[in-house]
C-alpha cells in the first residue's frame, strides 16, 4: 500500500514538472524571442572566431 502510494505521489510530482516545462516556453512570441537571440549570438560569434 505505502510503495502505490510512493508510486502515485511520484507520478503526479513528474507530471507537475512536465506541465511546468511546457507551460514555459510553448507559445510562438518566446520561440521568436530565443530564435532571435540565437542569430544575435551566432553573428557575434562569427565576427570574433573569423577574423
């Protein structure tokens, strides 16, 4: 009884998590804004590693 118990409490921890996680960074204005800062970084990057 107490290990189903462990199992549930477990289980509705990890679904919390994934919820969390989704919930963070799943709407198009966020995916913009982290794609734009990965083309701001990758061009500076290649201004200093290609001279």
């Amino acid at each position: 009884m107490i290990t189903l118990l462990f199992i549930l409490v477990f289980l509705l921890c990890q679904t919390f998590i994934l919820l969390c996680c989704v919930a963070a960074g799943n709407d198009a204005a966020s995916q913009e804004i982290s794609d734009q800062e990965q083309i701001e970084f990758i061009n500076e990057w290649k201004k200093t590693h290609t001279s």
